[in-house]
C-alpha cells in the first residue's frame, strides 16, 4: 500500500511550493544532475508506507551523512550524456570508414551537430564509467547501499565496457564510433540502469548534505498499529526563521489533539511543522527536529489553507463540509494523518459549535489515527472533555502586555480562550472614532414626493 | 463638493473601466463617437452631490428615453469635422484667401494634397453643421425641450445673423475658391469658439442617446433626487443592472430605520443584493437610469462599500487586519459628519467566528448611532443579529431565504423581513452522512 495524501496537503504544507518559490523540496534539492532532482521529486510525491522501507532509506541517507561523502561526478558530463542517449535513432550512427576527404574538410571547418554531440555524449559517458569506477569502492562499506554498488560494479566490469577504459588521450574518429555503438545501441541498457543508479545516489547525497547543514534528525520508523503513535522532540518549521521547537507525544490514548490559541499564537505553524515532520518521516527523509519516532500511517490529510470557490457559487462551509467527507471516506479503510485548522469558519457560532463537537466527537473513535484540530470553540472543548477520553487539550498562549499581545510559540496542556480580534480593533480606536463623531441629530421626518 | 468613494468600491461594483468585462460603464457605453465616450467617462467620473443638478440631467434623459432618437450624424463626416475645426487659421480673412489660393496653385503645380483637404474639411464641416441645424428645428418643432442650456446655446447659434452664410453654403457642393476661403475664416475664426460648442453638444446628444438607447432596452427607470437634509432611499424594486435575470427586491430605508442587517446563506444572493444597491446608489447621483422602479433617494455625499474583500483566507491574521483598516477608513469617514452610504459584506470573515461576532457587533453598534448615513451590513454569524435587535432600534432585518427541497438547496433571492434561521450546517453535515462515515 501507497501512503496516500492530495492536492490540498501539498499546498497547505507548501512541500513543493509555487514557481520557484520556498518549499519543503527545494530545501532538500541540492542535487547536481537534473535525473537526481528527478529521483528526489519522485520520493518527494510517493512517501512510503512500510516501516521497513522508511528505515532502510533512512539508514542510507544516515551513513551517508555520516562519512560526508560529496558526489563526485560533473554535471556538465550528465547534461551532455542525456542529450546523447536521447537520439535512439539508427541511422545516426557514426560511420566508421567513410572517412571522404569532404567529410574530412568539413569537419576541419566546423563540424555538424549531430556529431558533435555524439563525440561529446561518448566523451562524458566514459568519464562517468571511469570516475565511477572509482567511487563505487567506498559506497560498497555503506549499510544499505551494497546492492546498489554491486550492481554498478556488475555494469562497470562488463567485458562489454572493456573498450572504454582501454582508450586513453584524444580519441579516433573510428574510436568513438566503436564506443557510440557500444555505448548508445548494444549497452544501452546496462548504461541507463547505471546512470539510474548514479541518479539515486545524488538524491540520496543531496537529502544527506542538507540534514547534516541542518541538523535534522531521522526519524525512527515503528510498524504500524503500534500504541505509540507519534513522539517527536524539538519540532519546528523548516521554513520559518527562528522557529520556536516544541514537542508532542501521541499515543493509542490521546490521539486526538484539540488545539486552541489566539490567530497570531502560532497554531497554524505548529499544525504544518508537525504535518511536515510527518509527511518527511514517511518518505524517509530526515525532518526539522530532535528526535522523532512515529508508528507508519497510511496517509496524510491536512486542511489549513482552504481555499473557497465564491466565483463558482460555493460557500466556504460548503467547502469544508466536502473536504470533511473525503477525509471522512478515506478514515473508512485507512489510519491517517488528520488536521484541521479552524473547522467550520464560514458558518454561523451555532453551528460551528454543533459541528465541532460532533465532528470531534466521531474522530476520536478512531483510536489508530492522529487528528490535530484547531478552534476558537473552546466551549467545545469542556463538551468534549466529558465526551471522550482520548483527547488532548493543547493551546499556544498569549502573554499581553499592556495593550500589545505577545506569543510564546510553546505549546503548554489545556484550552485558552485567548483571542484578540477585539484588540486590534481597539488598538485602532475604531470605536473611539465612531464614537466621538460628529452625529446630526436631525429631526425632520417624513418628506415630500415632487412629481 | 464632488461624490466621495474609492478605488475598492469602484472595483467592487464594477463600475468603471473600459476594457472590463460586464462593468457598469461598458453597460452604458453604447456611444458612436470618441468625444462621446470621454464624455460618458467623465460623467462616470464624477457622480454629483446637488440633488437639482442631478434631477436636471435626469430630466434630459428621460426626455431622450421617450423620444427613442437616433444620432443623425454620419460618424465620418464627424471625424473630417473633427481634424478641420481642430487645426486653426488665421484671423485675417485676405491672408486666409492668400494661403488658400497658395495651395490651389501647389496642387495645380505638383499635386499637393493639402487644398483637397481643407476643402474636403469645410464642406464636411458644412454638412455637419446643415445635419445638426434640422436635428435642432425638427426636435424644437414637435416638443419642448427640457431646461437645457446647451441645447438653447445653439438654437441661438443657427438664428445668428453670422450663421446665415450657411443657408447658401449648405446647398453648394462645389465653391468657389473665395467662398471656400470665406466660410474657412469664419468657421476657423470669428465662430471658433462655437463649433467648440457644437462638437460638445454632439457629444453630449451622443451619450443622452447611446444610455437612454440601453435604459431603453434593459428597463430601466429614472430616480428622482431629494436634497440631503432629508434621509431616505426607497425602491419597490431594485435588481442588479447587468444580470439577465436578476430577482428585483423592494428597498425602504430612512432615519428611523437607516440600517440594513442582511442575514443569509452564502449562495442566498447577499453580495449580488448589496451590488444592486450600491450600483443604484451611484447611478442614481449621477443622474442616470438605474436597475430599479420608482427610486427615490436623498443626496448622500459619498459611497464605501466592502464587498470582495479578496477572499484570501490565507493571509489568515493580514486578512483580518486590512479589513480592520478599511473599517477604520469608512469609520473616520463617518465620524467627520459626512452623509455616506456604506456597504459591508460579510465584515471579518479572515478571522474565527467568535473573533468576528464580536467585532461586528462591537462596529456595528456605533455605526448604526450615525442616522443620517445607511448602511447595510450582511453577515453568516446570524447571532450577532439577535443581540443587535435587543439594543437598537433603528435596525431593519431582512435575509435571503435558502429553501431546502430534499437535500438540495434552492435560493429564491427574495429579500424576506427578519433573521436567517438557516441553520443548514448541521443539515448538511447529516445530509452528506459525515459522522456515519467516520464511525
């Protein structure tokens, strides 16, 4: 099985932002070759749902970290090999007799295209094969990595491959189109396994070099269904400058986390650094924290940033009742990541209590997944208190000082009713203004009609 | 003293802009002639705060309206026109003649264009001038004009002992080389400031013709406005002008009864409502046709309205905050004793519902202390209405019914008296089997 998420998560936790924007990917994409931003994007879309694979990609990009390996290979070399195995066209073969004097003097002008990049892409592969030959000896020591470096040592020792590491100095034409068919035609793939795997190696090194910049830690895997679902120390987000770390343990019995806090407290940021922790955790990579351990889920759902479709005709409550049933759908075969930020703000307070409380009150039945919910409802909360036993109350305080609020950014246990819509409009003396206004007090009623 | 609003209001109702799709302007722009178009620009520009003005060229179109006129005007002709009377001449008549018969022999010599084209410029001008005359006797004839000083200015022109060379000229098709040079010199120079006027007249016929033309088409109706001591703006039927099939509601406020709290679901045709209105509003003050019967309305000094606040929810805190400044604006506005109407549609929505109960009781319990102002203010968080009904009392309460057949909502968008009772959110909830889902 997949793990599983959509459009909405992806935005909301901005893992691969927009057009060149900050995102979580491009924290991690550091690779030289555009194949490894490939790989990378790849693990990036599909996270893993066995334990057993998240902790074995974490091993690797671990060791890997460890020892500070650099990628050893030259960009350009990828760029220019690429364009060449590209052209799977026969007849551009080169010839290897037909060496007329015209060809000869054309050549000594200027040669065609084609050619050109056919002696260029052999010239890069060859010093790819020999630079990984070099290499692959020191991946070989590395948990998790010796099937990879057996496999490209089985490539690079081919007697096929003998005749590219015979050929030393400026290469014949007759040399280079014994290595084109060789290399583009017979070998092909044996070549692009190869470079597959150099691609794999690049994502692997690039993840490693940022979590050793960063200081991320890896996270430990537990099979799913265990009873302690999330333990993560010294969260944040990767993103934020300064981000404050903050800590949660989830378990089997509390897997409900009821969060509440003040608009500017931080609930929106705390809510993605964890979302982020996660979905990173799933796919194997190292995540903006101290210590993480988590139980494997089967998908992640988050709901921070909805948008509304007004031009369409559709309310925001609208929207958010059909992002609740398909969360609700997907909850029916599958434990999940669940967060809601703000549930229910395009209705009236009626309903948004009524629905908090049963929409709460219906998830905390579902002891094997985790939901984070965010509400200014705290009536909600002493309901739900009584209601259940598996919620946490959780809240990000406020402290004011004077008439300026400050945030602590620390999670502390319990509901507060902090908000401060109203001072910021009392800081704007909005109703002082109103208020010692110039008000007519006319008295003239009734008026006349002219016709 | 100019009608007071702001770039957001004019974006949120559409109103100005040319290029934009369905804008109130491009609804009306209906005009022949460039002159005409920078008219109708201007009038859109400028909305008037003197009720007389206002009921003055209100009466000018609806004398247009009835009389279904076409504009006479051959728009080539108007344009040959154009450049001639822009370019001058000067003010001696020999010296006229002297350049006249100077390009004649250029265009003998070596074929020079430029005397073709004076000439062509005259007689296009002499045309225009003979096409205008009997637009002007055949109106006058058959009814009377309104109260109009331009239109009196030039009937005063055509019995003007220095218009009577046109009775001869009009019926010339070739003159001669003095003559040319004559009726040159006295339209270029002694009445230069005259067929200004006349080309402003065409432009102003233009624009009465081109709205009265789709007031006529889209059934619309003339306001009548009273001068801004009194409050009142009442309609029995306002709709949105550039809707096909717009709902029509009748409207009814006044001193008493100056605020407008708006309740329903957000699909219910809250912000369409308060668009018709705030179009009506501005229509109105200019003197033009408005999507509503039997308006009625005092001159208020300026319009705000807050109604595609973008709907950003991202911006999250931001959001909240710039709809806070631009309820500090309006407020400021308000308080500096000026006889607005304000429009908002659904206040603090960027921020919780609890956050923007209180804040749009708090803003709104001082708004509604100013009665010579309206004000309309529509919200989901239907509680809020319930709190403002105990403590004031010059609150009218009218919502937008959405009426469920099944599981399916239907939205009449009638304005009905009272507070939404649409609690449809739990209904919904259950209808979509949420819960049952979950568990």
């Amino acid at each position: 099985m997949i793990f599983t998420t959509d459009k909405q998560t992806l935005e909301d936790l901005n893992i691969f932002g927009k057009h060149g924007g900050d995102s979580i990917y491009n924290i991690f994409n550091r690779c030289i070759t555009r194949g490894g931003a490939a790989v990378l994007e790849e693990m990036f879309r599909y996270p893993l749902a066995s334990h057993e694979a998240i902790n074995k990609r974490v091993s690797i990009i671990q060791s890997l970290a460890q020892r500070n390996l650099s990628f050893p290979f030259k960009g350009s070399d990828f760029d220019a090999a690429d364009t060449y195995l590209a052209n799977t066209d026969e007849r551009s073969k080169l010839v290897q007799h037909e060496q007329s004097m015209a060809r000869k003097l054309t050549n000594m002008i200027a040669m065609d295209i084609d050619t050109q990049l056919i002696y260029k892409g052999v010239e890069s592969l060859m010093a790819l094969m020999k630079k990984a030959q070099e290499f692959v000896n020191e991946l070989n020591s590395i948990d998790g990595l010796h099937e990879t470096s057996t496999e490209m040592l089985a490539i690079l020792n081919d007697p096929a491959f003998a005749a590219v590491y015979q050929h030393k100095g400026k290469l014949s034409h007759a040399q280079i189109a014994e290595l084109d068919v060789i290399l583009r035609f017979q070998q092909r793939t044996a070549v692009e396994k190869l470079l597959r795997h150099i691609f794999y190696l690049d994502a692997y090194l690039s993840i490693a070099r940022v979590a050793s910049e960063r200081r991320f830690a890896f996270a430990q895997a537990l099979p799913a269904e265990s009873h302690d679902l999330l333990r993560l120390q010294g969260v944040y987000h990767p993103l934020v400058k300064n981000a404050v770390p903050n800590n949660i343990h989830i378990t089997a019995d509390n897997n409900v986390i009821f969060l509440t806090g003040a608009n500017m407290a931080g609930k929106s940021t705390f809510m993605k650094s964890v979302s982020i922790a996660m979905y990173l955790a799933h796919a194997g990579f190292p995540v903006a924290a101290q210590q993480m351990q988590f139980a494997v889920l089967d998908g992640a759902y988050t709901t921070i940033n909805l948008p509304d479709n007004l031009g369409m005709g559709a309310s925001h409550f609208y929207a958010e009742v059909l992002r609740l049933k398909k969360v609700a759908q997907e909850l029916s075969s599958k434990n999940l990541f669940v967060v809601f930020d703000e549930l229910f703000r395009g209705t009236n307070v009626k309903d948004a209590y009524e629905a908090t409380i049963a929409v709460t009150t219906a998830f905390a039945k579902k002891k094997k997944s985790i939901f984070v919910i965010s509400t200014h409802i705290i009536e909600a909360g002493s309901v739900l208190k009584e209601n259940c036993n598996n919620i946490q109350f959780v809240y990000l305080p406020t402290r004011m000082k004077g008439n300026t609020p400050e945030y602590t950014y620390t999670l502390e246990q319990g509901i507060t009713a902090d908000r401060h819509g109203m001072v910021i409009i009392n800081n704007e003396k909005i109703l002082d203004i109103l208020r010692n206004g110039k008000k007519k007090s006319t008295t003239t009623t009734g008026y006349e009609l002219h016709h | 003293m100019s009608f007071i609003t702001d770039k957001q209001t004019l974006d949120d109702l559409n109103i100005t802009g040319k290029f934009k799709q369905h804008s109130i302007f491009s609804l009306f722009n209906d005009t022949k002639t460039s002159g005409g178009e920078k008219l109708l620009e201007q009038l859109f520009l400028h909305p008037l705060t003197d009720a007389a003005a206002i009921n003055s060229r209100s009466q000018v179109l609806q004398f247009f309206h009835q009389r279904a006129l076409v504009f006479p005007f051959n728009i080539e002709i108007l344009q040959e026109a154009e450049t001639y009377l822009s370019a001058g001449t000067s003010g001696a008549y020999p010296i006229v003649a002297l350049g006249l018969l100077q390009k004649r022999i250029l265009q003998l010599a070596i074929r020079d264009e430029q005397f073709e084209q004076l000439k062509k410029g005259v007689l296009a001008t002499i045309k225009l001038l003979a096409t205008l005359q009997d637009f002007v006797e055949q109106t006058a004839k058959e009814s009377n004009w309104p109260a109009m000083e331009q239109f009196d200015t030039i009937k005063q022109l055509f019995s003007d002992h220095r218009m009577k060379w046109l009775q001869e000229a009009r019926n010339q098709s070739s003159p001669a080389l003095l003559q040319l040079a004559r009726y040159d010199h006295i339209m270029r120079h002694v009445l230069r400031d005259e067929m200004e006027a006349v080309l402003q007249f065409i432009y102003h016929l233009d624009v009465y013709i081109a709205v009265t033309n789709v007031a006529r088409a889209r059934n619309f109706h003339y306001a009548q406005a009273l001068p801004n001591e009194q409050a009142v703006f009442r309609t029995t039927a306002l709709w949105h002008p550039a809707l096909e099939k717009a709902v029509a509601n009748p409207l009814h406020l006044h001193e008493e009864q100056n605020v407008l709290f708006l309740t329903g679901a957000n699909m219910a045709g809250k912000s369409t409502f308060m668009k018709s209105l705030g179009i009506a509003v501005y229509l109105a003050h200019m003197g033009f046709p408005v999507a509503a019967k039997d308006l009625v309305f005092s001159v208020r000094d300026g319009l705000y309205t807050s109604i595609n606040v973008s709907d950003n929810l991202n911006l999250g805190y931001s959001h909240f905050y710039a709809e806070v400044l631009r309820v500090k604006k309006v407020a400021e506005e308000v308080a500096s004793g000026k006889d607005l109407v304000v429009i908002f549609d659904e206040l603090f929505k960027g921020t919780n519902v609890k956050d923007a109960y209180d804040a749009t009781l708090a803003v709104t319990q001082e708004f509604v202390a100013y009665r010579n102002s309206f004000f309309v203010i529509s919200t989901h968080i239907i509680e809020v209405g319930e709190t403002l009904r105990e403590t004031c009392n010059n609150l009218q309460f009218s919502y937008l019914p959405t009426i469920m057949e099944g599981s399916v909502p239907r939205y009449p968008y009638t304005l009905t008296p009272g507070i939404s009772n649409d609690r449809h959110g739990m209904l919904i909830i259950q209808n979509e089997k949420i819960l049952e889902m979950i568990q």
